[in-house]
C-alpha cells in the first residue's frame, strides 16, 4: 500500500509533517488520526491501525501536531487548542485535495482534540477514540513537580517519558480551559470508544465519562489486557479491525477484501480473478504486486521480477550498512541498484562453460562517505556475504504442496 509524505500550515503557522496511507484501488473514505500527547504519528501502534485501515478502504493521514516529531514549532506554544487547529487544518489540507475525511480518530489527548475539533468539521461523520480521556486537565498531572516554576516564572522545563519539553504558563492555562462535556454532549456524530480497563495512564474511568456524555449512537469496545499504547501489535491490530467494522456502518462501505491470513508463513500472496493483482502480506505490512499493461496486468504495483530485484537491493544496502556501522566506518549513505536480464553463459564471466541463457543481476552502488580505496574494496567484497545474495546464487529447493481453503489440509 502506497505512503505519501504529506506537509501542510499547522494551526499556529508551523509547517507540519504527515503520512497518507492509501488503500490499493479508489479508497472509500478518508479518516485523520492524531497521536497522544508528546508521542508522534510514528508510533508503532498508530502505524499500524493506519495501515490496517487502508487495507480495508479508507485513506489515513497521521501527522505530527505543533512541535512535536517532525513537524515544525514549539509544543509550548500549544495547547489542546493548539491540537484541536492542527486537527482542523490537516482536515482542510484534505479537503483541498478532494479528500475531504469523514472519521476522526483520536489516541490518549490526541482523542480529546478529535472530540472537540469534530464540531468545527462538517464532513465528519464519526469519531473514534483509543485510551483518551473525558477531562484533558488530567494531563496537568505530568508537570506537578514544575507547576510552581511555570505559574512563577511563566515556564519551565520538564522531562515526560524521557525527553525534555518546554512548557509555558499559557500552555498550562489552555488545559485548564475544559470544555469537554459541553463538546461530547453535542458531538452529533458517532462515536466508537475503546479503552483498556487496566490503562495505567488514562483511567477506564474516563471512558466511562465519555459514554455517559454522549448520545447516541455510541459503542464502547473493551481492549481488554492492552497497555495504554497498544505496544502489542495484535492489540493494534484488533483496534484496527474493530474501528473498520464499525466506521463503514457511518463513512462508506469498507473494502470487501478480508485481510489476507499468512497461517504463520512469513510472506503470503492472493490472485483474485482480476488479472494479475495479486495481494501480498508480511507480518503487519500489506502491498499489491501486479504484471504490466502490456502483459495484461494494471501495473498496480512491482511485478515478481521487481519483488526479487528489491529484495537483493535492499539486503545489499541493509549488510553494508552494518557492516560500517560495526567497523565504524564513516559511511553516509548507501545506494544499491539492481537490473535485472537473461545471458547466454558465454556471454557471462565468471561462467564455467557455455550453454543455455541465465538469468544475470547487474548490480551498482552507490558509496557516500569519506572512506578510503580500502575501505571501499571491503565494501565491495562483503556485499556478495549479503543473505539474500547468497539465497539467489545457491541452489535452493521449493517444496510446493496444497493446502485446504477451509485450514484442512488437502
């Protein structure tokens, strides 16, 4: 599935940094998902409830709000209002794209902000939270120990899971102002809460407190044994899975496609009946490979030729990488090239004697860094230790065997 770097005017003028994922194939709908306070759009979890959504047919910008990962600003010149505009301003940088979003969905503060900013957004039609709270003036419990300095001083610096923010008094006023009730109350969209009962950061409590704010219609779904961040990627998953199912009831239909099971193979591919899309899955990364127009394909994605290709290319890169990286070798940056042709063994040295055609990688690299001739030779020579190297030059046996659709084996 494709991922399109997207940068657009956050609410205090910053230039914020996002991610699209994009469904294979016309998505059916468009959803923001915004990350808890302090964290960033790369967390694991929220990268993969937004992959999992795409591969059922709706589009997800996650983004870094004001300051934070790699966006632009200073966190403490935000603020829930602060959050709640760059909510509003991703949703606009949609829209302007003809992708207007018609589902929020929010995590920890990263919920409250969706809460409060689903009012100020008329094509959202749903709002789900993860982990969030009902009062965001729970957070002030994070500066406890540096309130007095803020209030006297009008800021302060403050660690919070192990990275230092600065935090204004303004900051800290803009928490307190709490309208969460009134916002929740009025909603008039619907709304999905999932919440781990033994939420050591957020209590389930404040669930509760949501629920009871909100009318109809209105789901609680229980993450049961989860943590807080959903650092499980089965619990990511199930969220994913469960926000899917019930969002296409409100935004539009979800992709018919059911997630493809690997049955615990590391790579698992699927051929429908449309010529030649093929469906792929590799633990919790899903993309599509196809055959040229020309072959009778869509050209939706690389053919199989292209998967091997890539697979080589980026084994290269990844063993020089560390390879420098354990000899502490000033390599910047490694690039692999790889084509890929069909030769007459006559035509390919190193070849024992003449015959039918092989198949023949040409491979190229590009070495960035202040490393010397013998440095670079070394390079050169481990690049042929990289395991996938080895895989396509050694003999390898494929034993094929049919397997039952029904899990019972044929």
């Amino acid at each position: 599935m494709p991922t399109i770097p997207i940068s657009f005017t956050g609410s205090t003028g910053a230039t914020l940094a996002g991610r699209l994922e994009l469904p294979v194939g016309e998505a059916q709908a468009y959803a923001i998902l915004a990350h808890c306070f302090t964290c960033s759009k790369d967390l694991s979890a929220l990268v993969r409830i937004a992959r999992g959504l795409a591969e059922r047919g709706i589009g997800v910008l996650r983004f870094d709000f004001t300051g934070l990962g790699e966006s632009e600003g200073e966190l403490a010149h935000g603020g829930i209002a602060s959050n709640v505009g760059d909510i509003v301003a991703a949703a606009e940088h949609l829209a302007s794209q003809g992708r207007a979003p018609s589902l929020l969905i929010g995590h920890s503060l990263g919920g409250a902000a969706c809460l409060l900013a689903a009012g100020e957004l008329p094509s959202i039609k749903a709002v789900a939270t993860i982990g969030a709270p009902a009062d965001t003036s729970t957070v002030l419990r994070l500066f406890t120990g540096a309130r007095a300095t803020i209030e006297a001083e009008g800021e302060a610096e403050v660690a919070i899971a192990g990275r230092r923010f600065r935090i204004t008094r303004d900051f800290l006023k803009a928490l307190e102002a709490d309208h969460m009730k009134a916002a929740i109350a009025g909603l008039r969209r619907a709304l999905l809460i999932l919440h781990a009962p033994r939420d050591q950061v957020v209590s389930v409590d404040q669930a509760a407190a949501i629920f009871t704010a909100a009318r109809h219609p209105k789901s609680f779904i229980s993450l049961d044994d989860a943590d807080h961040l959903l650092s499980r990627p089965e619990d990511a998953r199930y969220a994913a899975e469960v926000i899917a199912a019930w969002a296409c009831r409100y935004v539009a239909a979800a992709s018919a496609e059911a997630p493809l099971d690997a049955r615990g193979a590391t790579v698992a591919a699927e051929t429908g009946r449309t010529p030649y899309r093929t469906r792929l899955r590799s633990r919790d990364h899903a993309w599509v490979a196809d055959e040229p127009i020309d072959l009778g394909g869509q050209d939706l994605g690389p053919n199989p030729y292209d998967l091997v290709q890539a697979g080589l290319a980026a084994c290269t890169s990844m063993t020089l990488r560390m390879y420098a990286d354990r000899k502490g070798w000033p390599l910047e940056r490694v690039v692999t090239r790889i084509s890929f042709d069909r030769v007459h063994r006559d035509e390919c040295e190193g070849c024992e004697s003449p015959g039918p055609k092989i198949g023949r990688f040409d491979r190229r690299l590009e070495i960035v860094g202040e490393l010397d001739d013998t440095q670079r030779a070394r390079l050169l020579e481990i690049a042929d230790r990289c395991p996938v190297h080895r895989l396509v030059t050694e003999a390898n046996l494929v034993a094929t065997r049919i397997e039952g659709s029904d899990a019972s084996d044929v």
